[in-house]
C-alpha cells in the first residue's frame, strides 16, 4: 500500500492576504464599475465637470426675513435658485485648484465614493485635499493631499475611516476666523462638507461668513446621513447612506421575524437609528412586514399619550395571542420619545432649563445633586413624568446635549422603557379578563378556550438596538453610484466657482438629474437648546405620503397574522442589486423601486 502524499496547504497565508480590507469580497467589490450620468460623460467618453444654469424653481424660506439678514451675500448670491448641472461638450480647462474635503457628523455608506468622485471630476490639474476628523481638522487646519492610489483602495468601501469625522459645529467668531486661517494657509479654492442637517448648516455659515471676508472659496454641502432627514421633495429625494442602512437593517430585521416565528416564543423589540424622524423605521417595516412598527411621526400627529401608546401595542400583542401567535417583531424609531407629548413636553421644559442654569447645573458634583436643582424647576406634571421613569432613562434626559444641542436619543433605551410598560400591561390583562374580554366598546371578543390558552402564555421579550452597524457597511450599488455622482456635483460647483450651494441628484429611475440647491433655501429656525437657531430643516415623515399610506394600509394585515418577508442580506450583484429605497420610490411616484437608472456603468480612472 501507498501512503497518500499529503497535499501543501496554503491556507494560513491566504488568511494573511485578506488583512487590511482585502477579504474576497472587499477585492472584488473595489472593481465593480459605477454608474455615472451622461451629464459627467464627455466626447471622449471620460470625467468631465459639468456646467450649471438657473433652472425656473426657486426655494422660497421659511423665514425669509431673519433668513435675509443673517445670510445677506449667499442669498444675494444664489437668489435661492435651483441650478441644474449641464453636459459640457467643450469645457474650458480649469487648473491648479485646490479643494479640500471633510466627512462631518455620523458614518454613511458611500463616504468614499464622494472622495473618488470628487478627484476623478478634479482630474490631474488640480489638487484634493483631505481633512482629518471633520470639522475639528478644519478648524485646527489638519490637511493632507490625496492621492489616487490612496482611493484606489478605498473605491466601494464603506465607513468613513480614509479621512475620519467628528461633530463640531462652526459658530463662533473665532472658529470661522479658524477656518480663515485653514483657507489662506492651504490656498484652498473650495470646502465641501459632506454630512447631515447640522453638517450642512455649518457649510452654510461658512460659506456666508467667507463671501463676507472676501475670501474667494466655494463652500459646498454634500446630503449624507443614513437618517433619511437631509430630504427636499422632488430636489433631493434622499441622502447617501440611508440606502445601505435600511438594507442592512432590514435584513437583520428579517432574520429577527424568521427567529421569533421559528422560536415561538420571543417578542423581538427592535430599536431603529434614525434621530429624530422615522423614515428608517418606515422603510424597514416595508420591506419587512413586522406585527408593529411605530412611527413617531404619527404618534406626536395624534397625540398619543405613553399609556395610549402601551394600550395600543398590548391590544395587537393579545390579539395575536388569542390566535395562538406569542411572539414577533416591533419596530420602535429611535427619536420616539420626542414624539411622545408629554416626553416631549419635558425635554423641551428640560432644554429650557439647562440651557438657563448651565453653568450651575455642570459645577453639581453628583447626578443626584443635579436632579435636585432640576426637579423644581419643572411643571409638577413635568417633574412627576420624570420621577416615574426609569433612573437610566432619566439620566440620560438630563445628560449634555451634543454640539448641535440634540438629545443623544442614541444613549436613551426607549425599547425597555416600552418593553417595561407593556409586561406590566400584558399582565394585567391576564389577570382582569372581564375587564378586557366580552362584548360591548372596546373589549375583545374572545372563547373560554383561547382565555384559557392566553392564561397560559407568558411575554418572553428580547431588546434590540440596531444603529451602528448600518452607518459604515459597504455601500449599495445605489449609494455607491449615488455617493459617486455627489462626488462629481460638488467638484463641478467648485471648479464653476459656485458657494452656498449643496449638491443634489435627483430623477434615480431617468439616468440622473443632476442639480445644486442653494443652502439658504433649506435653513429655517429651530429650538436648539433652549434657543431659537437657524439651521437646515429635517425632513420627516408625513402622514400624507404615499410611503406611510402604503404602510398604513397594510400594518393591520401585517399585525394580526405572521406575513413578515426576508429580503436577506444586501446584493451587490444579482437580482437585487438595482432596489432603491421602497420609501422613496413611493414618495417621487417612480414606476418601481427594483432597478435605478443614474447612467451608464464605467470603470472609472483617475491619476495624480
Ligand atoms: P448624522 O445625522 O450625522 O448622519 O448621524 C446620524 C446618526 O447615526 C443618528 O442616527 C444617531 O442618533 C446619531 O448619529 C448617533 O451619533 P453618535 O455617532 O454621536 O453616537
């Protein structure tokens, strides 16, 4: 007998290659060509800027007044006036601009295809520039040139690790004198800011107080947020990064419906990033189908109360249960306590009351003492909500706002704050059936037999927060195109020497329509703080809309009966490769949402 010659393995250096991004897929995926609209195409089918002229659609502010007078040369400027982005057949060559470029805010898929974009659009002749960690490496003029080998590497990748972000607002005199001096050091020709509502309220102030000093220096917004917030109607109909969130979001969600069905035994309750609106919760109950989804939204419309909000959860749970379904999925937004009016009401009576003894307030030694200074200081409606909810969440509510003086509803555990409320609800229930089942207005009708099984069920329930894990997943092929095409945008407005504008695309079902919305169209005036303060409006969800109409119509199919559907984990090539947000297909009226148009796939090239 022959001994079998074992075979040499190349396996644990194979594991070696994969370090530092360079699994299969990452390799695979940094090749994949992008969509790119004709208007960047040019006669020798490579990058080419684009040229912008008015279109007839001007924003009209919400407060046009206070708008005028702290914005006076960016209005005067853009006139509020939508442009379009134009293909160029000749364009005249622009040269030695630099620009320089920060993420602001959370992670968004797609972070680096703006990069890629705006170096293709730059081209050889003029310089991009990169900050590191956002806003602050601007402020501290902390700069670096990028190369093209350098986003070779990160084409397609998500997270926003090439150049790093934080969350500094810009608004004091001497942080735009900061910025002054970053833009006469580095001769810098353009900024763009690539964030959220906030982020793009700094590119706003920025670019205000640069045309005031007479500094020739575009500032430019680009939308990213995987929020669903930075929004303009037909103008913008999303920002990057929402695309890959809720995906990754749903998938999880999906497979959370398949366990609890599979399990029959748990109550899945599921917490969804989204800050204040509940666009990502909206989109995940489409494409998911759970037994609940709340939409904070709707909540604060109807005035629902927490104890109104509890009944109403209960009422679907024992329905359920009387069919014999003890278990399913609830999907709770993130920001649901603003929402909720008398929650509300005392985080506004709280922002008030930090704001006014701030500094009392930070010099208190223990969280104990601060609560004392606080409590009489509230309605006693106000303080007696406060007391009865539970210490963490109560913690959190007094806690420092961030920079931008948003509650970090992130931190706050609304899921066990509900999950607390409902088991005690769920078992009263069980315990007065006379009170809940039989005839007559608001009972439920019900057999010995299911009140009998019902006694039997108990409420197993699991918390969730699904938040982080959606912000720096690799991009879709539609917020890689996306991403690209913003990239393009905003390097264009640049080199066009346009200031104040974000870049917009919007048309995803008709090759792209490329566009530029002035900054100061957007601002309106917000409490922040305690204060009043001019910043970017959110978009919310409406009631009105056809993506809530079409969640509406469904949710009482959905909560009485398991219908949940998986669409699994996210496609970059293959059927489901092409799906845009269901939301937003609803909302622009597209014909579907399986396949976007934003141009013709190239394998983009760009050098240094
Ligand atoms: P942006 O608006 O900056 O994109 O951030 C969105 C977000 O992911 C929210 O959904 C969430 O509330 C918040 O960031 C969390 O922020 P942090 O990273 O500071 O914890």
């Amino acid at each position: 007998m022959t001994a079998r010659k074992s075979k040499k393995t190349n396996l644990p250096s194979e594991i070696v290659c994969t370090e530092g991004k360079h699994s299969l897929f990452e390799n695979a995926i940094r090749k994949l060509p992008i969509p790119v609209s004709s208007v960047f195409v040019g006669d020798d089918g490579k990058i080419t800027p684009a040229a912008f002229e008015e279109t007839e659609s001007a924003f009209v502010c919400k407060e046009q007044d206070q708008t005028e007078k702290v914005f006076p040369k960016t209005m005067a400027k853009t006139r509020n006036v939508v442009l379009r982005g134009t293909r160029q057949t000749a364009p005249k060559a622009v040269k030695g601009k630099r620009v320089a470029v920060l993420f602001s805010g959370g992670p968004a898929a797609g972070g680096h295809n703006v990069l890629v974009g705006l170096k293709a659009v730059l081209g050889k002749d003029n310089t991009l520039l990169g900050v590191r960690r956002g806003p602050r490496g601007l402020l501290k003029g902390d700069l670096f040139e990028v190369k093209a080998s350098q986003l070779k590497e990160v084409v397609n990748t998500g997270g926003f690790g090439f150049l790093g972000t934080d969350r500094t607002k810009i608004k004091t005199q001497s942080q735009f004198e900061q910025v002054k001096e970053t833009v006469l050091k580095h001769r810098l020709d353009g900024i763009i800011i690539v964030g959220g509502d906030d982020s793009n309220t700094n590119a706003a102030f920025i670019a205000e107080y640069l045309e005031k000093e007479s500094i020739p220096c575009s500032v430019i917004g680009i939308p990213k947020t995987i929020d669903g917030d930075m929004a303009a109607g037909k103008n913008l109909p999303i920002s990057f990064g929402y695309d890959t969130a809720t995906k990754i979001y749903s998938e999880l969600v999906g497979n959370l419906a398949e366990d609890a069905a599979s399990a029959v035994k748990y109550w899945h309750f599921v917490k969804l990033m989204g800050r204040t609106a509940s666009k990502i919760t909206l989109e995940v109950a489409l494409q998911t189908k759970p037994a609940i989804a709340l939409i904070s939204e709707e909540i604060a419309e109807k005035n629902i109360s927490l104890t109104q909000l509890v009944d109403d959860i209960v009422r679907i749970i024992t329905l359920r249960r009387l069919k014999g379904i003890n278990h399913g999925v609830i999907l709770i937004p993130e920001g649901l306590v603003e929402f909720i009016p008398e929650i509300s009401a005392l985080i506004q009576e709280l922002n008030k009351v930090l704001a006014e003894y701030e500094r009392d307030i930070k010099d208190l030694p223990t969280l104990k003492n601060k609560l004392e200074f606080i409590y009489p200081r509230l309605t006693p409606y106000s303080a007696q909500l406060m007391a009865a909810l539970p210490d963490d969440i109560e913690e959190m509510l007094i806690l420092d706002r961030d920079d931008h003086g948003n509650v970090k509803v992130s931190q706050i555990e609304t899921e066990r704050l509900l999950i607390e409320k409902i088991r005690y609800k769920a078992s009263e229930v069980k315990r007065h059936t006379e009170k809940y089942f039989g005839e007559g207005e608001g009972k439920i009708p019900a057999t010995p037999e299911q009140l009998q099984q019902l006694q039997a069920m108990s409420l197993s329930t699991q918390s969730h927060f699904l938040g982080y894990e959606g912000r720096s997943g690799k991009p879709t092929t539609f917020d890689a195109a996306f991403a690209f095409a913003l990239g393009l945008t905003a390097g264009s407005l640049v080199l066009a020497g346009k200031t104040g504008y974000m870049a917009a695309v919007t048309d995803f079902d008709k090759g792209g329509t490329i566009l530029a919305l002035p900054l100061t169209g957007l601002i309106t005036c917000e409490l922040r703080k305690g204060q009043e303060e001019m910043v970017i409006e959110k978009s919310l969800v409406t009631t009105s809309s056809p993506s809530f109409k079409a969640f509406a119509a469904n949710r009482e199919k959905w909560a009485l009966d398991d219908l949940f559907s998986s669409p699994g984990p996210i496609q970059h090539w293959g059927p489901a490769s092409r799906q845009i947000p269901i939301t937003v297909a609803l909302d622009q009226g597209y014909a579907d949402y399986k396949t976007f148009n934003l141009g013709e796939e190239k394998t983009v090239d760009f050098e240094d």
